[in-house]
C-alpha cells in the first residue's frame, strides 16, 4: 500500500499539470467559490466570452442563502422568511414576497416579482414575469419565455419579431408541471411595421384561474378569473378568454380569437372562430354542443347504413 500512495504521489503534480482544473470552457461559465467573514459562501459567475475564452469584465455576486442553501443576487430583495432551496438561483433586483419556497434548480431571473405563499416547484423558469400571492407552480413551468413569432423578411428568410412584454400571473394561480407561458410582444403586421392599437398587451392569467400540466399559453393571452384549462390545451397567440371558462383536455384556440364568459369546451375540440354566447362547445370547428352531437349521430347512422 505505501509503495502505491508513492506512485501517485509522484504521478499526480504530471496529470495535473496537463489537466488544470480550472481550465475555461468556451461553452460555459466558470464558478468560483469563497467564504465571507461572515460565513456566507460567495458565487462569482464570470460569463465566458465565446469567442475567445476570456472572462467578462462585468462579473456579478451570488450570496448563499442561509434558509435552504440556495444564492441571490446581492441586488433582489428578497423577505427573510423566503425558503430557497440548494440549486435554486434569483437574480438580480428579483422581488421575493414572505414565506415563498423556491424548489431546487429553479431559476427566478432578473426583476420578477413573486407574492407572498407562493411556491414554486423543482426545475422552473420564471423570467419577464410577476407572479401574485398564493399561486401554486409545479416543477418544469416555463414562464415568461420568448413566444413563437416570425415573419419573411425580403430574401425569403424567417426573422424573430421582438419579444419585448411581461406575463402577469394573478392571486392563487395554479399552474401544472411542464406547463409554458409566453410574454407578450408588440403585435405587428405582415410589414413588420407595429399595429400600436394593441402592441402594448402583456400575456394575462386571472385570479383563481387553473391550468393543468403540458398546457402551451401563446403570447398576449388574456385569460379571465377561475378558469380551468385540463391537461394539453394549446391556445396561439393574442387569444383572449372570459371569466369562469373550462377548456377540457387536448382543447386547441387558433389565433386572434376571443371566447365569452361562462364557456365550457369539450376535450378534443378546436376553436376557429369568436365565441360570444356562454354555453358548452364541441366539435372540430367549435359548434354548440348539441349541434356537435347531431352532427356525431348523422355520422354514426350514415356509418351503420354503408356497413348493412
């Protein structure tokens, strides 16, 4: 045995020295790690240029956080009761209302705001975002991220329209795990040319409202008070829902379409068009339901006829 620590004894200054532990990744960002006098670990995150490898100049502090393990930017505000879990993140002037629990690998970027008794589960996203009291986000959310908008520039190419807006979360929101929310962005003709009647709508969910897992929302979506959107729904962009609507599962809203109040969508159906009476819908173009019933029964009878 004492031959063998000898060895490596004489082995290891080599390797080390062809393989230095700190050696800057092109793709990534080195963190270093010290102690306080205060007995707070301190995170440097120095972003890494790509291009040649070389530390930015702009470096910000990390600060451990001492109820769960988690850092912050020495610039959010965050209330003492706040439990931020190891691997969790906030970012800079971030705005943490009292006894919010942030779940490990969350990352709250820089100038969200979260109320009060708000949790948050593992592995979420929340940038661009205010978030209200008592909302529920389960693992995987995706808040306030980039929506999908494009537009043909001259050559043929597909260029990204600017996405400049918030998403704005209201009171006891409960929103499932994997589920994204788009920020809304000015809307803009085919010209790339700003419609500014309605440029300045952020994506909107209402009080109460809740939303099930692997629900897509689309930028400038306007959802009312207590609504329940089940498992799936996909709704584009600039829709807007009234109060008190239930989508059921795998329900899909085009674009641009408004939806009253008081409006129950069977699963599997596909809105097309406004809705502006309360009432239940189904079908594939939306229809009230007991015409999409009628419509299945023809079906059916037209069905058992070709068989006989």
């Amino acid at each position: 045995m004492a031959v063998t620590l000898k060895r490596l004894s004489s082995i290891a200054p080599f390797v080390f020295k062809i393989f230095p532990l700190s050696t800057p990744s092109r793709f990534s960002t080195l963190y270093n790690f010290s102690v306080s006098s205060i007995n707070q670990t301190t995170l440097h995150i120095r972003p890494v240029n790509p291009e040649n490898g070389a530390e930015v100049d702009d470096a910000q502090e990390f600060l451990k956080w001492q109820n769960g393990g988690g850092h912050f930017h020495k610039s959010s505000c965050i209330d003492p009761t706040v439990l931020i879990e190891i691997g969790a993140i906030v970012h800079s002037k971030s705005v943490l209302g009292a006894n919010v629990h942030v779940g490990s690998g969350t990352v709250i970027g820089p100038c969200v705001t979260i109320g009060q008794f708000t949790k948050i589960g593992y592995n979420a996203a929340l940038s661009n975002c205010t978030v209200g009291d008592s909302c529920v986000i389960h693992s995987g959310v995706c808040i306030g991220q980039d929506g999908f908008g494009f537009c043909v520039d001259e050559d043929g190419n597909l260029v990204k329209k600017p996405q400049m807006l918030n998403v704005r979360i209201g009171n006891h929101v409960d929103i499932g795990a994997n589920t994204c929310i788009d920020r809304g962005r000015p809307i803009y003709n085919e010209s790339m040319s700003p419609i500014w009647l309605h440029s300045w709508r952020e994506t909107v969910i209402g009080d109460h409202s809740k939303i099930d897992n692997l629900v897509q929302i689309g930028h400038n979506v306007v959802i009312g008070k207590s609504c329940m959107l089940c498992g799936q729904v996909g709704i584009a962009g600039s829709v807007m829902i009234g109060d008190y609507a239930v989508l059921g599962g795998r329900v899909a809203v085009r674009d641009h379409v408004s939806i009253a109040s008081k409006v129950r969508l069977a699963a599997n159906s596909c809105v097309t068009k406004d809705i502006r009476e309360p009432g239940d819908y189904g079908g594939f173009p939306a229809v009230p339901i007991h015409v999409w019933r009628r419509q299945i029964a023809i079906q059916c009878r037209r069905s058992n006829r070709e068989k006989s």
